[in-house]
C-alpha cells in the first residue's frame, strides 16, 4: 500500500499505519464473514388431498414419453424436468404408490420404495420421507477444487430431510440444521397396470454413498452421481454460513445451537475426522476438505468426515467442554456397545480458536486451567450456583478424550494473538452478549469476594470469560495450558503472507511464534493468510497427514 505524503493530510504515515493494522484486527475477529449462499430454489406443491388420485398433467406425461424413448444412460436430463415438475405439482411426501399421471389419453402409475427409512440410510432412498428434491445442476459449485463425481445413467440430486426437530430429537448430538443427502435418480419403465391400462414406471432413487452403479434389466449401469453438491448443501446453506456473526455476538440467544453433525451416517469400518472452525466462523470454511475426502477413494474408503458448529462467543474452556460432551453423545448413539474400534482413532482438525478447542480434548488439565480463573475449588466458592458448580468444573478440570487419535492445527494461536489487545477490538468485544447465567455470575464475583478470582482477569471487561479475550496473550489460559503435554501425535499448518523471516512471519491475525508448537511431527507453512483452509496446499497437507495416519493402523 502506498505511503499517505500529501501535506494536506491530517494524519501521519504511522498514524493511518496504525489505523490500518487497527481495522484489519477488528474485521478480521469481529464483523469478517462471509456471504450467506442460497439453496437453490425449486417450487413444491401442495399435499394431495386424496392419496393415489390421478393427476392430469399434460407436460408430465409428455416427460415421462420422452423418458421412454430415450436409452437409460442418455435420459439424465429429461428425467431431471421430470422430477422437477412432479415435485411443483406434489410434495416429495406425496411420492407413493399410487401415484397416478395422465395426459387424457395415457395414464401413467408411479411406483416407489416404501420400507422404512434406517437410521443410517439404505441402498434406495424412499422419496416420501424427505421435504424437498434440489438438482446437481442448480449448485454453484465453482469454489471446490475438484469434484466428487462421476458419469453414467439416472439424474443426480441432492435430497433435504428438512425436519429439524426430528433430528434432534432422534440424535441429541446434532445442532438445529438440516441434512441434505446424495441421490441418484432413474425411472425404470415395465407392463401396464390396472383397468385403465396405465404404464408402470418405478422412480428408483438410489444413495450414491452406497452405491455408485446399479443392476438394470440384468445389466450393470454405471451412475451418474455427485457427492459435491450435498457437500455444498449442508455446508453452504444460509443455516450454517449464518452462524458465525450471530454466534459471536449474540451466544445468548445460541447457547444450545450446538452440536457434531455428519453428511453421511455413522460408518463402522471408517476413522471420524471431526473438523472444528473457529471465531466468528462456521462449518462451511471446511468445504473442500470435506469435499476431498469425498473425491478421493483411498480417503472415502478410510474416512468420513463430521462437523461442529458452536456459537463462537463463548469462552474457549466452555465450548470445548461442548465439542468433548457432543463426541461423546455422538459415540454413544452410534457405537453404545463400542463395538467400532476405529472410533479411537479420531482425527481432530481445528482452525484458529478452534484448534484450542481441539487441543482442550488431548491434554489433561491438572489443576492448572481452574487456577487460572479462580483461587480455590469450583466447588468452595459460594456465589457460584450449585446447579452452575458441574458445568463449570467439567469445563476447568478434565482428563485426554479416549477416542482422538491424531489432532492437525490450522493457523492456531497457541499463545494468543495480539490484535485481541487492540483497543477497538477490546470495545468490540462488549458487544459479544454472554448466556445470562454467565452474565449473573460475572455480576455475582465482581460485587462478592474478588480474592478467590484470578487477579489477572480483572483487566478484562466481564472477568475475560469472552472468548476475543480469551486470545490475549496475557490472559491465563495461555500459562495453563502451555505446559500441559498433549497426549495423541498432532501436526501444524500455518499460514505466512512471506512478510519477515520465519520467526517474525504472520498470517495476518497469528505471528509464527504463536502458531509454531514444539514436538509436532509436522509442520507445514502456507503462502496465505488466517482463513488458509482454502488454500490448495493446506488441503493437500491435510490429505498427506490422513494418509500417514491411515498407514499407521
């Protein structure tokens, strides 16, 4: 940037410097964000009022016509308008047997599968469960490095299980988004039907993460699939790309939108790779590694991929003990009799404040993390609620998760990063909205007895509890863990603008000397800035670490 030498100006070359460095500090830790993508928009009908009456519907039949005369490997595309146009007219809910078209002088009857949806998905998706159909086509998926797909018969698309409550209600780990799941869609034409001569077409929608080619008419048929696009769905809708400004300043109001949630379901014979992002982020900064997995057999044939998403507002210690409770949860409704050793083998991957977290999961805390906020025991202090006193001493006081085997650290700041400390940072910081039993309990020590309070926490507004603050050098967070041993293999990848020698290098938010941790059995350096997740090298550095540690079981 060139030098400000104009006589006219007001301001000093160091001056406007220092405002720079000061606004780039505030953006990149407080209002940075990006753009909240769209899903695709497709039109849905109204319920049938009547199951099995037959719809008059002259472009559908004339679809299905067409459909027909078309060999099964070339009808990808008419069979998208097809599916398009059914769900303008009927709901995806609606999607039984018998459904039944006709033009006026054709009639068509639709047939679907209707076993019950597992769990844990099927070869054949029944369409009656899910809420809404989205097209490959209709995804932008220009950001990914590569695609996870390939060629062959039927319409690829991605379907939206939109039902959040039942979600939740089945999968306690789960945060409060959707699932959107990979399908591919072909219709099979057989004999005639009923009295009115109608046509059979059976809708058959296969999961493309079961299988990838199928049997027709005693033949194998290669699909056409794409895993990309339900990459992009889950990770790249408004839900998730939302939470990272209203996360930060607004933790209050999603104190419990907090969860580990997957694209596909639990897999036995496969090693979880939990990607954790960081402050005023979400989920979605995550896409092309997840992606990658996905487009790789040597890694989709190892891994699958979860993600966590958290309100990022909250003190480190405290959305750490989240991300250890939501592991948990996920392994005991996935593996309750631990049956799938390889869910010891967890790979942990964090960027910025959530490698911190990621790091809060493989070390023992001692008594070293609860001195750093009070004086004596959780439990001697009296002006914490009792029915506060367990949530806060599991947050201060815990031993290594048993199911992480590895933890990779993307751009952390192991000892803080000092743009927290900026002054209009530090004003910033009072606009992050605490949860009111936090709140009370700030309220509560700064007006009891301030001798059981760490006395290096009151130079932060709200005692530090904010998780900005949590990244100031000084704060003790960083004495405790320093020296506490992580107990699993980890590795580093670190983002450097080439701006100084090693030591002196930064990304941009974190100095090398913050993000550099001794004993790491790799460390990688990108020519990028904090948000490096992006960035080629740190994926393929990623996919390199998966490989050594699939090799090493």
């Amino acid at each position: 940037m060139s030098t400000i030498t104009s006589p006219h100006t007001l301001l000093s070359s160091g001056a406007v410097s220092r405002w720079i460095t000061i606004l780039w500090g505030a953006v990149c830790l407080i209002l940075a964000g990006c753009a909240a993508p769209q899903l695709p928009q497709v039109a849905v009908g109204r319920p049938l009022h009547v199951p099995g009456q037959m719809l008059k519907d002259v472009a559908l039949s004339a679809d299905l016509q067409r459909i027909r005369s078309l060999p099964l490997e070339e009808a990808g595309p008419a069979t998208e308008q097809f599916l398009l146009h059914l769900q303008k007219r009927v709901p995806l809910h609606d999607w039984k047997t018998p459904l039944r078209i006709s033009n006026g002088s054709q009639a068509w009857r639709m047939e679907f599968d209707l076993r019950p949806l597992a769990a844990q998905g099927k070869p054949e998706w029944s369409p009656s469960f899910f809420d809404r159909l989205f097209p490959v086509s209709k995804f932008d998926l220009r950001d990914f490095q590569r695609s996870a797909s390939g060629s062959g018969a039927g319409a690829p698309v991605v379907l939206g299980f939109e039902n959040v409550e039942a979600l939740r209600r089945e999968r306690n780990y789960r945060p409060g988004n959707a699932l959107y799941l990979p399908a591919t869609v072909f219709l099979e034409f057989g004999g005639v039907s009923g009295a009115d001569g109608a046509g059979v077409v059976r809708v058959r929608m296969l999961n493309t993460f079961e299988k990838q080619e199928c049997r027709v008419a005693g033949r194998r048929v290669p699909l056409a699939w794409n895993l990309t696009a339900a990459v992009e769905a889950n990770l790249g809708n408004d839900y998730v790309q939302a939470n990272g400004l209203r996360g930060l300043l607004r933790a209050d109001q999603h104190v419990h939108d907090v969860g580990l949630f997957g694209i596909e379901g639990f897999q036995k014979g496969k090693i979880p790779v939990v990607f954790v992002h960081g402050l005023n982020s979400g989920p979605g900064i995550w896409k092309n590694e997840v992606n990658e997995i996905y487009a790789r057999p040597e890694l989709r044939s190892r891994y699958f991929p979860l993600l966590f998403l958290y309100p990022t507002g909250l003190s480190v210690p405290a959305s750490a003990a989240r991300l250890r409770a939501a592991i948990q949860q996920y392994r005991d409704y996935s593996d309750p009799k631990r049956q799938s050793p390889l869910m010891d083998r967890m790979v942990l991957v964090g960027h910025s404040m959530g490698g911190l977290l990621s790091r809060l999961q493989v070390i023992d805390s001692g008594d070293d993390l609860w001195k750093a906020f009070f004086t004596r025991p959780v439990a001697q202090i009296p002006w914490i609620p009792r029915s506060e006193k367990k949530e806060i001493e599991e947050s201060l006081k815990f031993r290594p998760l048993p199911s992480v085997g590895r933890v990779v650290f993307v751009a952390v700041p192991h000892q803080g990063s000092q743009m927290a400390d900026l002054g209009v940072v530090r004003l910033a910081v009072r606009l992050i909205r605490l949860p009111v039993a936090t709140a009370d309990l700030v309220a509560s020590a700064l007006t009891e007895d301030l001798s059981l309070l760490n006395p290096a926490l009151l130079k932060y507004h709200g005692l530090g509890l904010r998780s900005v603050d949590m990244l100031s050098p000084g704060h003790p967070y960083f004495a405790a863990i320093h020296g506490r041993p992580i107990a699993v293999p980890y590795h580093s990848i670190i983002g450097d603008r080439g701006k100084g020698k090693l030591w002196e290098g930064s990304d941009g938010v974190v100095p090398y000397w913050s993000a550099h941790l001794e004993g790491a059995e790799s460390e990688r350096l990108v020519p990028c800035g904090h948000s490096c997740t992006h960035h080629p090298e740190a994926v393929e550095e990623l996919v390199r670490i998966l490989g050594e540690h699939a090799r090493s079981l």
